[in-house]
C-alpha cells in the first residue's frame, strides 16, 4: 500500500497516545536487541530506542514513503529498514509494534509465529486498534458495497483480522508465554465534527480503498462524509477510539 505521512500526521497527538501506554509496558532493559514492526516515520521509534539503554533497535516498514521521513531520526544504535513484519526474520530481545500489525492477516497465525522469534526471556509488546466495529468503520464496507464503488472496487472490501482480547491471550498462553497482559482501552478522542472522523480515516482504514478508486476517489469521499454527517452529528463530537494492547514473556531458557 501507498501512505501518506502527511494525511497520516494530521492527528499525530491521538495517535501517539497509545504509544505511551504500550511502552508503560515494556520492561526498559539495556543492551537490547528490539524490533519496532510497522514504524511508521521513525519519531516513535526513536522515543522507543532512547528508553532503552544501549540497545540496538531496527525499525522494520513496508512503506518506502514512512521510510524516507524514519531515515531522518537514525542514530548510533537505531536504524531502519524496508520488510515485511509478518516475515521478521532472526532473534529479538523485544519485538513491539504500535498500530501497525492489523494490516497482516491471521492473527492467530501471526502472534505465535512472531512470539517464537523471540530470545529467552524476551518480550513481545503489541497494540492493534480495535475499533473495526464502529459506525465510521462500518460506514466504510457499506459504501464500497454500493454502485458504483463495488463495480470501481470490483467487489474489495476488508475486514479487521484483529481478533477478541481473550483470544490473544489464548494464542500466547498457548505458544507458552508468560507474565500475559492483554486489555483493550477506549480512547476518547474529541474531534471538530463528522469530516474530521473522515480525515481520520483517511490516514489508516481508507489507504487500501484509495488504491483502487482511482479517479472516483473524491466522489467516494463525498459519499462517505454524507453518510458520516448523518451517523455523527454534533460539533465537537466523541470519537471513542478502542485499541487492544497486549504484552508476553517468554520463559527463561526457552527457545523457538
């Protein structure tokens, strides 16, 4: 997919915020070996490696975009590198990933395969938003659903493969993790009105949809807004946003 760190930036301070709580759970142990999956352009991750004493921190995107602004916050000890998280190769001392793993699919494929790159004692440091279920999101699948987006779309629509909190614990428990966190969190975002939710999505949720309208891209937005005015009215409004964050060790001694 093609990103825009621009339109993604344009709510930067809502979006750090679960950051701050994903890193209230890591343990901040020196001379790590860690991985950031999903770094985006790099301001967090930096923020991440600057809390661990000299460790040595790759951030790992997809996004060439993301990558070129993240190459400006490279240092001694923190550098960053185009892949795929879903394919993270090698052996971690922590592996995080701040709002980036809901773009791989099955998750409970995923969270075991990436809980067995970690070294003993390792620890894995997640968070997903979980907000799939919301009005703005649902508003999204029925639009692309309707003519003349399903024929533009040809049929495309994605669900989250973000899975229930009890789940994830169930995954890591049985891939036998240790010291298991898991909890989702609403973030109660106030935004301006209904457009704003808009723009919000167009950040993250509506990247893959942007791909393949093309042209009709504005027209879709329009369509979108109205619909969006109509389940949202008010100004300012609530924006509750549900994130799932989870955390897991894996014992002493254990590999693979």
């Amino acid at each position: 997919m093609t990103w825009d760190p621009k339109q993604y930036h344009k709510f930067q301070s809502e979006r750090s915020a679960p950051f701050d709580d994903l890193l209230g759970l890591v343990e901040l142990r020196p001379e790590l070996k860690a991985v950031d999956l999903g770094c985006g352009t790099g301001e967090l991750t930096r923020r991440l490696a600057d809390a661990l004493p000299n460790s040595q921190v790759l951030g790992l995107d997809s996004s060439a975009e993301m990558l070129a602004q993240a190459q400006g916050f490279a240092r001694d000890g923190l550098h960053f590198e185009q892949g795929d998280q879903a394919r993270l190769a090698g052996s971690w001392d922590l592996i995080f990933s701040n709002a980036a793993l809901q773009w791989t699919e099955d998750h409970q494929a995923l969270i075991p395969t990436l809980f067995g790159r970690l070294a003993p004692a390792g620890q894995i440091a997640v968070q997903v938003p979980s907000n799939h279920t919301h009005i703005s999101h649902q508003l999204i699948i029925q639009t692309a659903q309707e003519e003349p987006y399903r024929t533009i779309l040809k049929g495309f629509v994605r669900y989250a493969p973000v899975l229930p909190i009890d789940r994830y614990a169930q995954a890591l428990f049985d891939a036998g993790a240790e010291q298991i966190i898991v909890f989702e969190k609403v973030y109660a975002h106030v935004l301006a009105d209904a457009d704003a939710v808009v723009e919000w999505v167009s950040g993250t949720a509506l990247v893959p949809y942007f791909e393949r309208l093309g042209t009709e891209k504005e027209a879709f937005l329009a369509a979108l807004r109205k619909k969006m005015g109509a389940a949202m009215p008010g100004s300012p409004l609530l924006y509750p946003f549900k994130r799932t964050l989870f955390s897991a060790r894996k014992p002493e001694g254990k590999h693979g």
